[in-house]
C-alpha cells in the first residue's frame, strides 16, 4: 500500500524543528529536511565535518569545491554561518550542544535502542560514523527510516536485532506511514496516513503500538520522490 516518499517523509520531519535550533542531518533521507523547513523559520544546520549554518545546496554556479557536508553535498553557508575543524564540530556534538539530530537508521526498538549500520552489508563493512555520537549526545534524536523492510520485515522491534548505535536515545520515528513516539510505555503513533488502518500498522509493526487518542491523519504536500 502507498505510504509516503522520501521528500515527503523529510517534509513531515522538517515541520517539527523549533525556531532557533541547532540541528545536525545524517546522510541520505535527512539532510532532505534542511529543503522544507516552514517560511520564516530560523534554523541552523551543523554538519559533523565542521559547518555550522549549512545552507541550500549549491546552485551549478556556484560551487565551492571545497565547501561540503559530512556526506559531500556541494553546500553554500548561510548568513552567519562558519567553518570549523572536525574536531571542534565533535566537541560541539559530545558537549550537547545540538539540539536536535535527525538520522536515518534500520532499527528502532521499543525502549529508544537505536541501529544505524549492518556490518553485514557486501564490501562496505561497519559504518556507524559519527551517528553514535550523535545519538548519545544530542539533546533529542529522530530517526527517518522506512516502516518495513524491502522484504516487508519490520524496523520498529521489541529490540533491536542488528548492533546498537546507541541505547534509549529515539524519541521520535517519521516513517513512510506513521509518526512515532518512543514512550515509556513503548511505541505510540502520533499520526497514520489515511490508507493504513490500526489493524495494518500493528501488522506491520515488530512489538506492541498503541494509537495516540488524538491520532490524526498524516498529510504532506505532493512532492517529488
């Protein structure tokens, strides 16, 4: 059943980032959400390979071939923004400073756990990159991720299966279905698109989910995959 695409999940993220954060996007679906930030919303974006204040992608014309993110976007800075060493942009991330770190993962467990990397994976081997300490050390983690797997398995768990990122740090899954919170009480969906029940989100879904009593349907504008 059609669930929502990739800009399409950044997009819903993106509505959630508070005025004035510091925010750092992980490789792939997430750095989409620095596109869809609400007009008039002041955000910086940090990046772990020493940029704070990434700006919009950089136009042809434009490109410094210097000035990239942590997963090589030609990038630009935004007003005030700056250009550090990779080692202050992780004293920045390990001292707490980022407010928020958007990443997209495999697995998310009930209690928060938290998977981003499969050492299994054919001549890449393990690559957790700088998300462990992201994870641990943000004040609020979201994951962006695929509800199921291509093979239709599911990636919110009782536990994780594959090797932990890090422990109890998921407060909040956007999914190409549902928004998720990770609660003391486990997974709760704050929002479901139209065409999935209750029934198909459990069915779809590795340990209990409880629907939020205010659950309401999740809209996105239409947007290119």
């Amino acid at each position: 059943m059609p669930g929502l695409n990739r800009n399409q999940m950044a997009w819903r993220a993106a509505q959630d980032i508070a005025d004035g954060s510091v925010v750092n996007l992980g490789i792939g679906i997430p750095v989409l959400a620095s596109d869809h930030l609400p007009a008039g919303r002041d955000v910086f974006f940090q990046s772990e390979n020493g940029v704070i204040g990434v700006g919009p992608a950089a136009a042809a014309d434009r490109i410094e071939p210097d000035l990239v993110d942590a997963g090589s976007r030609k990038i630009t800075l935004r007003p005030g923004g700056c250009v550090i060493d990779s080692v202050w942009a992780f004293a920045m991330i390990r001292g707490g400073h980022i407010d928020v770190t958007i990443l997209g993962g495999f697995e998310v467990a009930a209690n928060g756990d938290f998977a981003n990397w499969d050492s299994r994976i054919p001549n890449k081997g393990p690559l957790v990159g700088g998300a462990m300490d992201l994870a641990a050390c943000a004040r609020a983690t979201w994951v962006i991720m695929e509800h199921n797997t291509r093979k239709g398995g599911p990636r919110l768990l009782a536990a994780c299966t594959l090797p932990l990122t890090a422990m109890r740090c998921v407060s909040r899954v956007y999914t190409d279905i549902a928004v998720v919170d990770v609660t003391e009480a486990g997974f709760v969906a704050r929002e479901l698109v139209p065409d999935v029940s209750a029934d198909d989100l459990r069915a779809r879904t590795g340990a209990p989910i409880a629907l939020a009593p205010d659950c309401r349907p999740l809209a996105a504008p239409a947007l290119p995959a």
